[in-house]
C-alpha cells in the first residue's frame, strides 16, 4: 500500500499552434489555445497507477491554477485518481516557479503522509523542469528526476531508471520520495466509461457556487455536502485555507520577473535566390568553393 | 561569518566520471564577460573526486578562483550532497550570479538550490547580458538580463531577478561560444570541506551505463540536416549521399527524428543540439523557430524547400526552392564535377 500524490498542470496547447491561432502580425493568440493536461504529468499519473495496481494504495491528484483547471483534475479522475484537489487563489497569479512550489509543498503537506510524489518532468508552456525539485526541496525529501521506469518497489525503497547524459543509471531511494517522470516512461490508460459517467458530475467549490447563484431554492454548503457524500467533491484550497504567508505567493513571492517580451517576428527576404539548375547550383558551388567554405 | 562577494560570477563546473562538461567551458567563458562588466570575479565550483587537472582548465577559461571540494563520497553526481554543499556555499559566501549547464545535471541540481536559498532561477536562456534596468519606476544597476525563447518558441523573454542577492541561470550546450585564453594565469584554488551527512545517502546509485556518442554534431564543419517534408526514409537516403559527397554530419529536425528518418542523437534544435558549423544545408526542412533556434549562427546556411514561404528561408543565406529529389542530386554531381 502505497499513498501516492501526482502534482498536475494544465497548460496551453502550445505543440499544436494551428492557422486560426496565428495572429496577422505573426504572433500567436494565447487566449485561442485549447488548454490541456501537460502530458508528462499524464504519463506521471499513469506511473502512479501502475503502482497502486501492483501494491494498492490511494493517489491523491494535485493542481494549481484557475478554476477552470478543474477540468484537468476530472480527467485524471477518469483515468483512475482517488481524490483531486485544486489549488486557486488570485493571489497565486503571477507565481514564477519558486512561488509555485511553496504553495504546492505546502498543499502536499496539507493532505497528508505519503509515499511518493510523481510529477511530469516539465511543462510544455514553460519546459524549465523545475517546481519538481523545488518542491522536494521544501518538502525535505530526496528527488529522483528524469525517471524512465519503476524497476522494483519493496517496503521503503524505491528502485528506479533514470536517464543520464548518453545512457541511464539504477539508483535506490528512500521513501519518501520526489519523482519526476518523462515521457515515454508509460503509456497513459484510456478514460474508463464507468469513471467517467461517475466523475463527470464532480465539482470544486467555485463550481457548486456558481450553481447556487440565482437560484434561491439551493444553498452552497448542503450542496457541497451533498457531493462530499457521493464522493463528488473536488477539495478546493486557498490561500487562507492553506494558511500561506502573502509575501511568498504569487508575483510578490517570486524573484524572476518578466521584464520584456517579443514576439518572434520571421523577417523575410535577406538571403540570395538560387536557381534549381545545374548552372544555378554550380555557380553556387563556386562561391562556396572561393570562400572556402566548401573544398 | 558571512562574506559578501557582490559582483561575483560562478560556474558550477560538471564532470561526469572526471571529465568536465564542455557547457561548463562555455559558460566560464561568458562568465568571463558578465564578471568584467560587473568589476567582478570569476569563481569555478568543482565537486568530485581526484579532479585536480580540471582546475587549470577552469582557470584556462577565465576563472579567478576554483571552489574546490575533493572527496569520494562526490565521485559521482548525487542530487543530496552536491545541492547540500553549494547551498552552503551560495549562502555564505553570496555570488550575484551562478550558471549551470541546462544539463540532466545542472536541471536537477540547480532549481534545488534556487529553492534553499530562495534564489531567482531561470531555465534554458539562450542570452545573457549585464545592464542596468528601470523596472517599476525603480532603476536596478547591472541586472542580468536572462534571455529565453517562451511558450513553445513563439516569444523571446527577457527575464529579470531584481529584488534578490543571488540570480541563478542554466543555459544549453552548444549555446556560449568557448573561447580558452592563450594568456592566462593559474588562480586560487580554495579548498572547500565536505562532511558526509545521512542525508546524502537517501538516494544511492546502483550502476550507471553510459554509451559515448559517436556523433559529433557540434564538432562538424560542414552539416547536411533533413526534415519531414522528405516523406520517407528511402528519401531521406538523399541527406546521407549528399553528406557523403561534402564529408560532412548528417543531422534533422525533431519532426524527422519522431518520423524515424534519423535517430535523436542527431537532432538539431531547441531540444537537441545546437550547432554553428561553417555550413549548414537544411533540405526539406520548414523551419520552425525551435530548429532555427539550434543552427541559425551557422556561418553559411543553404535551405533547399519546394515551399517558397517556408520559414527556413528567412535564417538562410541562399535559398533553393524546388524538389529534394530533383536538386540534391544535380547538388551532389555538380560538386563532384568541380572537383575533377
């Protein structure tokens, strides 16, 4: 028996950027991108589960974000999480990775013992690799990072595969323990139906609030009780609730600002046109031969 | 005691099995740069064991001073004591800035770090500079500028740490220019102390297989890359005659590497190798920024697309447009032709 948490992102699509997101100037429009669970942490999910399949156990899904990432945790509830809880406070706005993972360790710390942490290696909107091990960090466990495969698991150790550069290596870690996991480390499990006829009716909060507004026959707490007690309720965490000191969330918790952006603008033109002949070739052969360039 | 080296530069020096990384180089002899315009010193930060040779490289590359600690326990690279040390040392001894390799190494290391002493961290910067900065009505003298493609690709960010002591960075190989100095002076090696912790032992390496690369993409001249507008392998086979033909690499962007054209080793790009060979040939390639990002300091860039408003054409210097098929083979026999 095992007690696992998976920390999740939702990100923005960025691997799919299709012609109707692409602005006139070149740019592209964030707001159009559909947002999706990173996949890594899909992959770190399925990990989780194969874990709980061989030893049994419990996994408790984690999120921080806006309320609509709700959506993320639904799904991993379909694929087969326990339990979801959502992190989502305004003030969390802004976090930079620093910031992200004091209010993850500290949700993690929240609900409870456990086991292993798994988490994507990183995310695709900001592929930097880092509320992982920042999040061991304030945890106080080890890490074990670029994981590829669980090779055993035997009462509080934890052996495992992870990559190197040019090959791999076998360590063994002590429980508890922080994994980050990449992406061909599994291959994630479809939707069950039955899950997801059951978890689709699951709501935070916010959403059982919203449900109540202008409707005066229906009151938030005996909703949310009414969906605690069907095991619907996806636990919802602020700032208050985690009781989090202001200064190290959000922006004002984090040191790294963003002082300038661009848009990556393609400038056109600049370079010679070669003809596809065998004299346009030739002549071009020629140049590179007289600049050395080829010899 | 607390000692404040406020302009300091440092570089976390990696070695694997006692051979130093070359991104460590490179990132010396950045520093090298940062440092100076800072009016500050250079510092290498080597752990291992029995690693003293790699100190005069350090110094070769620019570093004033190496931080040296030397013991068996460091041999390898274990997460648990290599950040319990250098979070010691970033806080007792605050340097302004500290670059990693965005290496597997320097990617595990450095955001463990950044956490324990609540440093600004930031990943994979293509460009670093100093300068002064006004951010927010308030005027920060001789900021790092931490400088980053963002959110696929699509953005170029630019990156600040204004509030904190220590400003924490991790570039990718391939990305600094190395430049060894032909004048140079052996500095100060300082001897740090490491005292073994259970801590460390949390997580304990069992075997370790590592294959050297046969590759050398960043050591090539010339560079022949394919991509997936080639449609198949059989074509792709066009890329190899043509690299045959120059002795040159052959390389490709991730789309023919996920399409199984050429295996990863040989992946130009955001994700795979950065490269500035003499000459760099892209046929079939469309060029989307996270590939141009890997070649476009390449000295001289052909780009051979049946597709006149492929992107590649905008880094290259001389465009073909037409069908691989038809012009890498009049390529191949005109060279040969010039040759005879």
């Amino acid at each position: 028996m095992y007690r696992s948490i998976v920390l999740v992102k939702q990100v923005p699509d960025t691997a799919n950027i299709t012609g109707n997101v692409m602005q006139e100037d070149g740019t592209v429009n964030r707001a159009k991108l559909p947002a999706i669970l990173n996949h890594e942490d899909r992959v770190a999910l399925e990990v989780a589960l194969r874990v709980k399949d061989r030893f049994g156990g419990t996994i408790t899904v984690v999120t921080m974000g806006p309320p609509r990432a709700s959506d993320i945790l639904r799904e991993c509830l379909y694929m087969g999480a326990d339990h979801a809880v959502l992190i989502s406070d305004r003030k969390f706005a802004g976090a930079d990775t620093l910031a992200t993972s004091y209010v993850l360790s500290e949700a993690v710390k929240r609900i409870g013992a456990y086991d292993i942490i798994f988490a994507g290696r990183q995310a695709i909107d900001g592929d930097t690799a880092q509320v992982g091990p920042q999040t061991a960090e304030k945890l106080g466990v080890p890490q074990v990072t670029y994981l590829e495969e669980i090779v055993d698991l035997q009462e509080r150790t934890l052996t495992a595969k992870r990559k190197i550069e040019g090959g791999y290596e076998v360590v063994r870690a002590a429980l508890p323990v922080l994994v980050t996991v990449l992406k061909d480390a599994a291959e994630p499990r479809p939707y069950s139906a039955r899950r997801m006829m059951t978890y689709k009716g699951a709501r935070t909060l916010m959403e059982i609030e919203k449900l109540t507004e202008g409707n005066p026959l229906l009151y938030a707490d005996a909703l949310r009780h009414e969906y605690e007690s069907r095991d619907l309720f996806i636990d919802t965490l602020t700032m208050d609730d985690l009781k989090l000191d202001a200064d190290r969330c959000g922006v004002h918790g984090s040191p790294t600002k963003v002082y300038k952006v661009e848009s990556v603008v393609l400038a056109g033109g600049g370079h010679a046109i070669v003809e596809p002949t065998r004299d346009g070739i030739g002549a071009l052969i020629d140049r590179l031969m007289e600049d050395h360039i080829l010899g | 005691m607390t000692t404040t080296n406020g302009n300091d530069v440092w570089v976390f020096i990696e070695q694997r099995g006692g051979v130093p990384a070359d991104v460590s180089f490179e990132l010396l002899s950045k520093g090298r740069k940062l440092a100076s315009a800072m009016g500050g010193r250079l510092t290498a930060v080597l752990f291992g064991n029995g690693i003293a040779d790699v100190t005069r490289e350090a110094f070769r590359h620019g570093a004033d001073e190496t931080l040296l600690a030397d013991h068996p326990a460091l041999r390898q690279y274990r997460t648990m004591p290599y950040s319990r040390l250098l979070t010691g040392l970033v806080r007792e001894r605050q340097p302004r800035i500290v670059l990693f390799g965005a290496t597997i190494i320097g990617r595990d290391l450095a955001p463990r770090v950044a956490s324990a002493t609540r440093s600004g961290l930031t990943a994979d910067c293509t460009d670093l500079q100093i300068a002064d900065v006004t951010y927010l009505r308030k005027t920060y003298p001789q900021l790092l500028l931490q400088i980053r493609p963002a959110f696929g690709g699509n953005i170029v960010a630019t990156i600040i740490t204004p509030d904190n002591p220590v400003q924490m960075a991790t570039v990718r190989e391939g990305v600094m220019e190395k430049h060894p100095l032909t004048e140079w002076t052996e500095g100060t090696v300082t001897p740090v102390p490491y005292t073994p912790e259970s801590v460390d032992d949390l997580v304990a390496i069992v075997e370790q297989h590592r294959e050297e690369s046969r590759v050398n993409l960043k050591g090539a001249s010339i560079i022949v890359a394919g991509g997936y507008g080639l449609g198949t392998r059989e074509n792709f086979a066009l890329v190899y005659d043509l690299a045959h033909a120059l002795g040159a690499e052959v390389a490709g962007s991730r789309a023919a590497v996920d399409a199984g054209f050429i295996p990863p080793e040989r992946q130009v790009g955001q994700t795979g190798v950065t490269v500035r060979p003499k000459l760099y040939i892209a046929i079939g390639i469309s060029g989307a920024i996270q590939h141009r990002a890997g070649m476009q300091e390449s000295n001289k860039i052909i780009a051979i697309n049946s597709d006149p408003d492929a992107p590649i054409f905008s880094v290259s210097h001389y465009g073909i447009v037409g069908d691989a098929m038809e012009v890498v083979p009049k390529f191949i026999e005109a060279y040969k032709n010039k040759l005879k």
